[in-house]
C-alpha cells in the first residue's frame, strides 16, 4: 500500500520533468522570440490599471450620492 502512494505521489514529478522536452509552443516562438512579449504585457497593464481606475472613480461617485442621500 505504501508503496502504490509513493509512486502515485512521485509520478508527476517524472512526466512534468519528461514535458520539458518538448518543442517550443507558437507563443514562445511568436511572442519570446521577436520580443513582442513585451508590448502585451503593457497593453494587459494598461487595460487593468484603467479597469482600476475606472472602478475606483465609480466608488467615489456612489458612495458621494450615498452621503448626500443620507443629508437629505
């Protein structure tokens, strides 16, 4: 029993080492490779940071018509 959950516990280990054999994928190829790689990550940087800001301007605006509500 022990030794059927030893290898059950190593074997991953073996076929993730195995995997590193493979050829490069198109985005390692594509993307790595002409340094392209680069420029998504900003453009994914961008388009967060303005989903934060964007997120952060609505909660000020309601929780300002939630303050005057309660004035009124």
């Amino acid at each position: 029993m022990k030794k059927t959950l030893l290898l059950a516990l190593l074997m991953p280990g073996v076929l993730l080492a195995n995997a590193q054999d493979a050829a490069p994928s198109w985005l390692e190829n594509s993307l790595y490779g002409n340094g392209k790689i680069n420029a998504v990550i900003a453009v994914i940087a961008v388009i967060l940071l303005g989903i934060g800001g964007w997120l952060y301007r609505q909660d000020r605006r309601l929780k300002r018509l939630e303050d005057a509500q309660r004035k009124a």
